[in-house]
C-alpha cells in the first residue's frame, strides 16, 4: 500500500484555476480525479536511482500570467536563434513560463484543417477533439507524479493533422522558464491521422539559472495508420530545477514514430520514453544524448514495445558523464506474444571524463515470441586512448582532440535535428557541458 503524502494544493485551488482558464467541465473533473490520486499513489522506481527526496511538490502557486509577446521581434535573443527564418516564423508557439506568449501558424495549414495551438486554447475550442487523447497513452493512475501532472496542468500545445496532410515546415514550439521557484506542467498532444505527416520540434530553455522550480513534462503521441511523426526536442533546464518527464508514443498500422531528444538540463532528472508499436508494420525509432555534470542524478528510461506484426524498434543512447554526475541508462526491448517477424534492436553508449563520473547502461530483452529477430549493445569506459592518440599524433591538442571525439560520440542525435537554429543550440550547451 502507498504511503499516503499530502501536497500544498487543494480542490478549491484546482476549480480557482481551472475556471480562470475557461476549461470545460470535463476537464476540471479529470483534474479533481487526479488529485484524488496523488495523495495515494507511490512515486515512480526508475532502476538504481532513489528520487525520494527530489522536490517534485515544493513551489510557488501559480497567480498570475507573464507577459505575452505582441511579435516576433519582442522575443528573447535566445528564442530568436532558435527559430528558422522565413517559413519557420509562421508554425511557432512560445510559452512563458505558464502563458501562451506567441502563436502562429500558417493560412495555407489552417486551410487544411491543421490545429497548433495551446493546450487551453484546444480545451476550449476543440474539446471533443482533445478529450479523446487527453492522458490515454499515459494514464494517471500509474504513478504520483502523472497524478500530479494531470491534476496541475498548466502549460502546453495540442497539434493535430488531418488525414492525408503532409506538412513539410516543422512545426515548433519553445517553452522559456524566466522565473524562479515555479513550477511547469506541461502537456503535449500531436495527433497524426491516416497517411498524415508531421515534424515537431521543442526547446526547454531555463532564462533564469538561479533558485528552484519544478518541471513536469507529460507528451502523448498518436501515429494512425501510415502516418509519421519526428518529434524532436532539446531539454536545457537550470541546475536548481527538478525534472521529470514522460513522452509516449502509439503507432497504428504502418505508422512511424522517431524522436531525437537531447536532454541537456542541469539539474536532477527523471526521463521516461515509451513507443508502443500497436499495428501491424509500425516502426518506432528513439535516439538519445544526454551530458551530465556536477553532481546531477539523471536516469533515462527507454522503451519499445511489439504488439504488432512485422514492426520494428530501434533504440540508440549516448551519454557523456563528468564531475560527479550520475547517469543511469535502462533500455528496454519488449516483443509481446504473437508480434511476429519483429525486429527489437538496442545500443546504450555512456563515455566517462572523470574519476568520480558514474555511468550505467542496462539493456534489457523481453521476448515472449519465437519468430522474431532482437539484439543489444552495451558499453560504459573512458575516452579511447588509441583515438586520443591518433589524433593527437595530427597535431591536434589533447583537449581539442577530446572534444572531437566526443561531438563525434554524440553526433547520431544532434545530426537528426532538422532546425539548424536547434541543431546550434544543442551542440553549443554539449561544449558548455563538457568543456566548462
């Protein structure tokens, strides 16, 4: 039985904030069924990692609204270099700490009846919509902090694309925390219907690096049948800042879904992501770096499960760790019954800097099908001293022979960013991680 663990909100809290959004009553009664939950329910055991006493509660209430952006030119230097010029100006939203800043997308996509836009906005405008997909790949009842991400949800986008709709330009959203001592529930829904395709890009930017706050972070993702969505996201949150998050994926028949996620924050993290391969064809592909610092605690979990037929599931990680830091790596490869002809393959890479550095990969294979084809590669060490030498007989200086060696370690993810303002951001805080 769980310990029971109160928390500093209440239902009167919930309705306040609740009614002030204009939500629909549905979703203020899931709110009030999930905090119903959070008093009762265990905290999440991710693998060789104890988050008992990680704040995940302690923040400031949520009172008033930031200060929206009236354009493109009022928004944050750091925000602007992440954008594309030109066509990437026109699929954007920007959140500010709780409030939806900046939203645009483009005439030709609303023609096609293409949705992006806050997650408010879609309770309001689009609830028969979002109440279909709203905490269905993740459920509330699976653990404490889902509870609590669906009781204090208060940030966000909604994407959805009709079928048939192929959209070539990225849509991308950015999410600044410029506060101190807040928290950030944020929940992202894509929806992909039949023969659609879409490419979602998001940044987790700390404006502010100093004080505590806590971030929760729930995407659900929905491929129908021979539909594709690439999510990508770079997470850069300040080192006072606790995190968990949770992306999930369900792909249909013949259905795709890639991430490319570069968890770069600072601070205390707990990752899970979950592809479920439902339909028969589905692909499923995860990439992952991770750099950890300091004396950080981070532990990432992934997952891809078989039910279909004839699917396939890739996962690759690789992780830097110095300092003190702590990364731990637990991925799973899980064929189901009668999934057959599958194809479950894993490689989890951590590279160490520093005597005091931990660093673990865990594979795991879960078979419960005989006519399938699985596999799995580990490995955690040091810098290669016959690289490091081979480079520095060229004349390159050791530490820029490291550097090297390690952008080249981490580059399966950063090449698959398709933003090249992204794809910058992300190999910029790598340097910063491990050279600073």
């Amino acid at each position: 039985m769980a310990t029971e663990t109160k928390i500093p909100f209440d239902e009167t809290y919930i309705r306040t904030f609740s009614s002030g959004r204009g939500e629909p009553d549905w979703l203020t009664a899931r709110r009030l069924e999930a905090l119903e939950l959070t008093e009762r329910l265990p905290l999440p055991k991710p693998e060789k990692t104890k988050i008992d006493k990680w704040n995940f509660t302690e923040f400031a209430r949520h009172t008033v609204d930031s200060a929206p952006y009236a354009a493109l030119d009022d928004l944050p230097e750091a925000v602007k270099a992440l954008i594309e010029a030109g066509e990437g100006t026109k699929n954007l939203y920007v959140q500010r700490n709780h409030t939806p800043a900046y939203v645009s997308l483009s005439d030709e996509l609303k023609e096609k009846g293409v949705i992006f836009t806050d997650i408010f906005t879609a309770a309001r405008e689009h609830g028969d919509l979002l109440k279909n997909y709203f905490m269905t790949a993740v459920k509330p009842d699976e653990h404490r902090l889902v509870a609590l991400h669906a009781a204090l949800l208060n940030g966000g986008v909604f994407v959805y694309v009709p079928k048939n709709v192929e959209i070539e330009t990225p849509l991308q959203a950015v999410y600044i925390q410029d506060e101190d001592d807040i928290a950030l529930f944020n929940h992202v829904i894509i929806v992909a219907e039949d023969n659609s395709r879409v490419v979602f890009v998001e940044n987790y930017i700390s404006a502010s690096r100093e004080g505590k706050a806590v971030v929760n972070v729930v995407a659900e993702v929905f491929a129908q049948a021979n539909a594709s969505v690439f999510f990508t996201a770079v997470d850069h949150l300040a080192k006072g800042t606790t995190t968990y998050v949770n992306r999930r994926g369900i792909a249909g028949r013949d259905g795709r879904i890639e991430w490319a996620l570069g968890l770069m924050n600072d601070g205390n993290t707990v990752s899970e992501n979950i592809t479920r391969l439902v339909g028969d064809g589905s692909f499923g592909d995860t990439k992952t770096v991770a750099v950890s610092r300091g004396e950080q605690v981070q532990n990432f979990t992934t997952s891809v499960v078989h039910y279909g037929k004839h699917t396939e599931g890739y996962i690759l990680k690789h992780g830097v760790v110095r300092d003190s830091a702590t990364s731990i790596f637990n991925g799973i490869g899980k064929i189901e019954h009668g999934a057959s002809k599958s194809n479950a393959e894993q490689e989890s890479r951590v590279l160490m800097l520093s005597e005091k550095a931990r660093g673990d990969a865990n594979p795991i294979l879960l078979i419960d099908e005989d006519d399938v084809m699985a596999g799995h590669a580990a490995s955690v060490g040091r810098i290669d001293p016959i690289q490091l030498y081979y480079l520095m007989s060229r004349g390159i200086p050791r530490r820029d022979a490291e550097r090297l060696i390690i952008h080249g370690f981490l580059a399966p993810v950063v090449e698959a960013i398709p933003l090249e303002g992204v794809k910058n951001q992300l190999i910029e805080v790598i340097e910063r991680k491990v050279q600073s």
